[in-house]
C-alpha cells in the first residue's frame, strides 16, 4: 500500500520525533509497502503563527498523488496530524504543550489578553477537530495518553516509538556523567549543573559532557563559569546520530532531567546502552522507561536529589548489570518491526469493513 507519514520539520533542529518518523518509513519500506515522509516547516512563535502554521496542513491534499491514491496517512507531532485524509491514523508524539501544560510557566507561549486566551483555546479545538477525525490514535507514553485525555476526551492506545537502529554497546564506562539534549529551558540542564555543586561539596568531583545545542547553550556556558565547574564541564555541540552509543556507552551515568517529555528517546538509549539513568518525577513518558531503583532513579526535579541520584548510581556496583537487563527488556519492547506490523494489522481491519474494532 502507498502510506504518508506526516511530521512537522524545523529547519536546522533534529531530535527524537525527527528520528521516530524516519525510523517508521523505513520500517513501513523494509515490508514492502511504498511509504513517504512528508514535511511541512514548522514556525509557532509569535504566538498568532501556531494556528496560521497548523492551517497549512488542513490544506494538503493527501488523497492521492501523481493520479495514484495514498491507501494511508499517519501524523505524528502537532501540527502534521491537522491533515485531512478518509484513512487516517495518529501516533501522537507531541501536542502543542505550550497550550496545555506548559501555559502560564516560563515555557508558555499565550499571555493573559482576550486574543491571546482565545487562541490557546482554538489550538484546543483543532486538537479535538483533527484528532477525533482519526481512525485510530495512538500515543508515544502513558504521558502523552493521560495529557491527550484530559484535553480532548480522546482515548489513545498506548505505543511507544522505537530506537534508532544503532551500534548499542556497553564494554566499558568511564568515570563521567553523560547529557544528550537539545539545549532549550525545557530540558533543565541548569539542574544539572547545581548538582555537579552539590557533588562536589559532598567530596565527589564528577566530570560532566553534554552533547547538544541549541538557544540556550551560550547562557549555560557562561552558568558553568559562573558555578565554579567549567573545568568539570565539556560542551560537545551536535553529534553525528550513528556516534551517540559510542558516547553513551562510556559513561558513568546518564542525566535526563528534562519535564514533561513525550517519551525519552535518549533515555532508552541509554539504557540499550546499559548505562543507569537519572530522571524526574514530572519527566513524563521517560517513567515509563526508567525505573525508580537498580538501573535508574526517578526522583523530584531538585538539583539536590539529582546529585543524590548520581551519587548512588556510581557507587552501586549492580547499577550497571541492571541497566544492561532493563535495556535487553526494553529491547524487545520497542523492536522496530513489531511496530510496522502493528500498523498493517490496522490497515487490514479498516481495508475489511471493521471499522468500529479498528477504533476500539
């Protein structure tokens, strides 16, 4: 069958929802059907962009090309799942979260003004629209699921979205702690930094690297001068994908403090890799990959408790055997293939009339 998987592009930026929609067409080519990814750029800010943005996807015309129906469209990260199509299935990575949680924190995006409340709202309302015209909506993390439910009413079935095909390895570690993020407020790697302050006070002077950029990277450059540690800290900027095992694999300890992701990719590469993790209470889909003692610690988004964390994970010589056994579960878990497959079955049970069972 002919599929379009749909994903909002932002020129110049690559992370996990980039990788997830490329992960699913070349899995969906790999079993024989012809699959395209289609992007449309991506700009929400000022704020009256979002919806002006968003709109460009209700105007494609996915129904057929070259004179050749699309037998499926699959949206992904809002706004591509705004697009109309009689076949349409979501796996939803992202909302716009600066519509939902993330309003009125210093990650919103609509101030208190009558037009700006109101176009939050009619961000809400294309949700409910787009969404509820799906075949069937799947979510990226019991996160994302609950979120989804709360704002629509919609139930989502819960899948999470595979790995990278890497080189995931874990012969040895170093004696560092490892951040791969993309460098944004969302992401609190100011945390991170407090609690190499923390560490170092308690007797344990712990080298950090960070590999990633973004807007925020010179401000938290000139943050590790003024803490005292830019002689424990190494920016690394962009890595090439097919390299993060190798830097993820010889690492001490993974840091993810970041809130309210839709999944965690990195995290679970970490532990693919077989190295522990730390993460947050209020990370979001990352709970459903870190677990809160042996491999990792879930603990509050408190510089402190991250730098307990740590510690604990470093001096726990069954920290690594167990992160190697989560990661081999997790394995299994989100095996690309399975995923592929999942989305033929549904195909098939719509193609035979089943609507209502495809939907349940």
């Amino acid at each position: 069958m002919r599929i379009a998987v749909c994903a909002p592009q932002v020129p110049f930026v690559r992370g996990g929802a980039e990788i997830f929609a490329e992960t699913l067409v070349g899995e969906l080519r790999e079993r024989g059907h012809e699959t395209e990814l289609v992007t449309v750029p991506f700009k929400w800010y000022p704020g009256t962009r979002v919806l002006t943005q968003a709109f460009l996807w209700r105007l494609l015309d996915l129904e057929e090309s070259d004179g050749r129906p699309i037998d499926l469209v699959v949206g992904t990260k809002f706004p591509s799942y705004a697009v109309r199509h009689p076949n349409k299935r979501v796996w939803v990575l992202h909302q716009f979260r600066q519509a939902y949680e993330l309003d009125r924190t210093e990650l919103g995006q609509f101030g208190e003004s009558a037009p700006d409340r109101a176009l939050r709202r009619k961000v809400q309302e294309l949700d409910r629209v787009a969404l509820g015209e799906a075949r069937r909506v799947f979510a990226t993390s019991r996160n994302v699921a609950d979120r989804l439910a709360r704002a629509t009413g919609l139930e989502a079935e819960v899948m999470p979205h595979p790995p990278q095909e890497l080189p995931y390895r874990c012969e040895s570690y170093g004696d560092f702690v490892l951040s791969v993020n993309r460098l944004d407020r969302a992401k609190r790697i100011d945390l991170l930094l407090e609690a190499l302050v923390h560490l170092r006070a308690a007797g344990r002077t712990m080298p950090l690297t960070i590999i990633g950029d973004g807007a925020q990277r010179a401000r938290l450059e000139r943050c590790v001068v003024e803490l005292g540690i830019a002689a424990q800290v190494r920016f690394l900027g962009e890595t090439p994908p097919a390299r993060i095992p190798e830097a993820i694999g010889d690492a001490d300890v993974f840091a993810f403090p970041a809130m309210g992701e839709g999944f965690g990719l990195v995290a679970a590469e970490a532990l693919l890799c077989g190295v522990p993790v730390v993460a947050t209470h209020d990370g979001g889909g990352v709970r459903d990959i870190v677990p809160e003692t042996g491999a990792g610690r879930l603990v509050a988004p408190d510089s402190r408790e991250i730098a307990r964390a740590i510690g604990e994970l470093v001096s726990d010589p069954d920290a690594r055997r167990l992160a190697a056994a989560a990661g081999a579960a997790l394995r299994q878990r989100l095996e690309p293939a399975a995923v592929a497959e999942r989305f033929e079955a549904l195909y098939r049970l719509v193609a035979s009339g089943r609507t209502s069972e495809a939907r349940a």
